[in-house]
C-alpha cells in the first residue's frame, strides 16, 4: 500500500497515543503534533519505541495558535513529507455548572477544541485537494451530539465540530478529500479519569455496554477513516460509545 503521512494533534494523550498507534500499524508515518508545555516527550518517544513504534516524528505547538500550526506542518513536512491525513484530535476540559462557569474556561475549550479545527486545517486542506488525495479526521464527543450537564463549552465546542466537519466535507468532496468526524463516548483516559469517581460511576453505569472505551477502539476508526477504501465516505459522524446515546 501507498505510504501516507499523517498528523496526529494532541498525540502524546491517551487518545492520540492510541490513533499514532493504530496509524502506523496501517503503514502510515506518523508525526505527533504535542503542546509544548507537555514535559514528558523523551519518555513517551522511548515508551513508544519499546512498544516497537520507533519512527514517530514530533512538532511542538498549540493548536489555539495559527502560527504555531504553520509552523508544526512547515515541521512536518521538513521531515515528513506533505500530509496526507490530518487527526484533530488535540483537545481539553474545564468542566463547570454554566452558572459557575467563567469565560476564561468557556474561550479556552472553544480555542483549543474548535478554532483549531481552522488553524491546522488551513495549512492542509489546499494543498491536499491539489494533489486529488486527503483524510481529515475530527474527533468531536458524544457530548458535542447529546449536551452534557456541566459541559456548555465542551458541547458547544465538539458540536461545532461536526458543522465543520460536514462543511468542508461538501467543499472538498469532489477534490478527493474526505472530512469525517468520531464522537468517542467515555474513553479510558487521563480526561475521564479525571471525573469524581462517584460521577464517573454513575456515567458508566447508564452506559449499555457498562464499560468505558479502550482508546484503541477510537484509534481503529481513525485508521478506517484513513484508508483508501474509505474514499465514499464523507460528512459522516461515527458514534463510538458503546450504545451511550444514537443519533
Ligand atoms: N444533570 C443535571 N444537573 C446536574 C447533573 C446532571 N447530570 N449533575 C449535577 N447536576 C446538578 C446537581 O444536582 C447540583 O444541583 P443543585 O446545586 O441544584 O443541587 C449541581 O449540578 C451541582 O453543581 P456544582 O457546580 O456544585 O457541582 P460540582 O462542582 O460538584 O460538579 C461538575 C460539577 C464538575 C460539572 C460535575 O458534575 C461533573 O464532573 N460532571 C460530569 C461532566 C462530564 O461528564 N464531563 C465529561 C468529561 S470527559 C470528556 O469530556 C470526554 C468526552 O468527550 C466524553
């Protein structure tokens, strides 16, 4: 098969970590994009290494900056080669009642979750639908469908991702580039784990399958979505939440 490059935001997560994974697997080369505040880079490369993964390239930036994701795809094409395959999987929480939350908490998950849909998209998609081949993947959430108590920044933003996703996905679509979206329900994650265990309970258990997600099972899709084969698939959301919520 054709060796693709693929990008991969928010990769050094317990999702990205996971989707990097599942993409080299597919024989793709992967470049993990990672915030540069995140202070375990060496340690993730060697624990990737061990796990026989040994020619992840890095880029450090934030994906709420346009010019740091210049600057990350000006890096990963140096090394790389042009991108083939975009994972928007970069993404955070600050979890707040609406009454208790203030702005600070609600503009930075729509930067981080949303506007940076447009930043690392930008410097990809032209260049992709110039060479007839791409695969942009967004990662939205079940909560961006359903809402979630406690979430109007995190529902807002994930369901913004899926206008966008369908948009340029109707933009691009005759150019040989697809634009899909995965909404993970509860995946095991430093994120959910991060939810008071008594919370965390009570979702698991109105969860059908009674289980959170492996992060594998989200990087599998992005690795499906990926694919030649998946070329007639565009504009879709893939709900991967164990039966938590249909659409
Ligand atoms: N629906 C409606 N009301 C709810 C509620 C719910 N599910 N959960 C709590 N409330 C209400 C309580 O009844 C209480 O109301 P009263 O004050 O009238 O009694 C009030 O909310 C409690 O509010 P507080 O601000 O005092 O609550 P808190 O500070 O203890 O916790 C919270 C607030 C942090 C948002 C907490 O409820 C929480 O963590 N909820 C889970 C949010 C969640 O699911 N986050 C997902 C994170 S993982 C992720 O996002 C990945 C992904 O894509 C799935």
């Amino acid at each position: 098969m054709t060796q693709r490059i693929a990008l991969v935001t928010g990769a050094m997560g317990g999702l990205g970590t996971a989707i990097c994974q599942e993409l080299a697997k597919a024989g793709h080369k992967v470049v993990a994009s990672y915030h540069p505040q995140f202070d375990n880079k060496d340690a993730w490369l060697a624990e990737m290494a061990e796990a026989g993964f040994k020619d992840f390239v890095c880029v450090a930036g934030d994906v709420s900056s346009l010019e740091d994701c210049e600057k990350m795809v000006n890096e990963a094409e140096a090394a790389a080669g042009p991108v083939d395959i975009l994972i928007n999987n970069a993404g955070i929480t600050r979890d707040k009642m609406f009454a208790k939350m203030e702005k600070d908490g609600w503009d930075a998950v729509i930067a981080t979750n949303l506007t940076s849909l447009f930043n690392m998209t930008k410097q990809v998609s032209a260049k992709m639908a110039a060479r007839g081949w791409g695969r942009i993947v967004n990662i939205s959430s079940v909560n961006g469908v359903k809402g979630q108590a406690g979430q109007t920044n995190y529902s807002a933003a994930k369901a913004g991702v899926i206008g966008f996703t369908k948009a340029l996905a109707a933009e691009l679509a005759a150019k040989g580039v697809t634009v899909n979206a995965i909404c993970p329900g509860y995946v095991a994650t430093k994120m959910v784990m991060a939810i008071k265990p008594e919370v965390l309970q009570s979702i698991i258990d109105g969860v059908p399958m009674k289980r959170l997600a492996k992060p594998e099972e989200i990087g599998y899709a992005c690795a499906y979505l990926s694919n030649d084969l998946s070329g007639f698939t565009t504009g879709a959301t893939i709900n991967i939440n164990g039966g938590l919520y249909y659409q």
